[in-house]
C-alpha cells in the first residue's frame, strides 16, 4: 500500500457508504444459483465492517436491499429476506461484540412482522456501542425518503407545528431516514456499474464517489484500503475555490 495514507491521516472519512453490487453476476460467471452469490457477498460484508473498524471510519452505510428489489422474483426476495433473517439470529451478537451500533434505514414496514422484530432488538441490543455505526439500507430508495420526509413536514405544518419559512436545509435532513448521521464522505458502488441506483439521493449531494470494477463478493480489505487512498486524493471544496497555500 502507498504511503498515501500515512501522510494525509486527517482525511479518513468518517462516513463511507457503499452500493454492493455484483453477486448475481459473480454468481453466473461460476456457474451457480443466485443465492451463492448472495452468500458470498455477506462474506464480503463481513471483510467490510472489520476493514471500516480497523481505520478508523465512524459510519458505514451499506445497501443491502433496495426498493425496487421488491420487483425481483418470490424466490430471489424470499432468499434474500431469509438470509437476512439468518444473519440477525447468528451474527448481530459477534457485532455486538465487536462495539458495533446497529441502525436499520428504509421503508421497514414492508418486511413482515416477524422480522422488524428482529430488527428492533437488533437495534436494541447494540444502540450505546460507539466502535462503528453500521446502517443498513433495507426496502431503502432515496426517492422514498426524500418523499417520506416531504409527507412529514407537511404534516407537520398541517398539524401547526412548523410554519413553511421554518423549514429549512437542516430541518429536512433530520426528517430523513439518515437522521443524526453526518451526510457519506464518499459513495463506491462495485461490479462496474456508474450510478447511483436511487441511494442516499439527498445525503449524497457532496459525496466523493468511487467505482470500482469489482463484483461485491470478492471485495476485502485491499479494496477498502484503495477507497481510501482514492478519497484521500481528492480535494473537497463543497462548491468553493481552493484556499490558497503560501
């Protein structure tokens, strides 16, 4: 690894977020059903949270399913949901553990009853760790919580709550699904792919975006560190001109 790093500690990003992208393909290409590639990502998941903890990132947002997912077949949705059913009975302890804070974003009141209440006590569980907020974005689009939001605030004003000059840049944010988390520093999306894909729509305004040619299930630690080294390049100025050195 470059020494990069090592000469711009300042600018390890405190948020990153991540669009995992690939598994069915990296599933296809070994000639193997989707579910092994989903298998295989969670792996990947795994690799992720334990390279954001050891260099020290505070937030990591991961995009396990989305909104348009739901349009996907009932077999592919039932693996889906079942392996994160799997994974909150097995693994949410060893995060735990690990200091590892737990938060569930997205339209949550799709998924059955059964599993928000796993997803509650999940959230219950790990809420005072501090090592790593670790957000997954579940049944999640960015069009649906900019729109959520909206829903809110009009309520909000309806009810005489808020008056329209009272609503403002920040007061939207912290009626976002994100609420309390600081916008992503950067966004990598693997497998090739250059969009977006409906994530972290407004929260993503300013955010440094990377992609990477990698399908999710082979990503590790060396790739984490790339992020990095690729975000610590950057110069952010958020609209402004570059200060001037002297």
């Amino acid at each position: 690894m470059s020494s990069l790093l090592a000469d711009k500690k300042a600018v390890v990003p405190t948020h990153v977020a991540i669009i995992m992208d690939g598994n069915g393909r990296w599933a296809s290409e070994r000639g193997l059903p989707r579910l092994a590639g989903h298998r295989a990502g969670a792996d990947a998941v795994a690799r992720c949270i334990k390279a954001a903890i050891q260099r020290g990132v505070s937030y990591l947002t991961l995009y396990a399913f989305s909104s348009e997912n739901w349009s996907r077949g009932p077999k592919e949705v039932s693996d889906l949901t079942g392996l994160l059913r799997y994974y909150l009975r097995h693994k949410v302890k060893e995060l735990h553990a690990e200091g590892v804070q737990l938060r569930f974003i997205g339209d949550l009141g799709r998924f059955d009853t059964s599993l928000r209440e796993e997803l509650e006590r999940a959230e219950a569980l790990t809420r005072n760790n501090k090592r790593l907020v670790l957000l997954l974005a579940l049944s999640y689009g960015g069009r649906g919580d900019i729109m959520q939001a909206v829903r809110r605030i009009a309520q909000e004003v309806r009810d005489g709550w808020l008056t329209p000059d009272q609503i403002s840049e920040e007061l939207f944010t912290n009626h976002l699904w994100t609420a309390g988390v600081p916008d992503p520093d950067v966004v990598v999306r693997t497998s090739g792919e250059y969009r977006l894909s409906n994530f972290l729509l407004w929260q993503s305004a300013y955010a440094e975006l990377v992609f990477l040619d990698t399908f999710w299930p082979d990503f590790n630690e060396g790739h984490f560190a790339t992020v990095l080294e690729l975000y610590a390049r950057r110069e952010r100025r958020f609209g402004a001109r570059p200060t001037a050195t002297v």
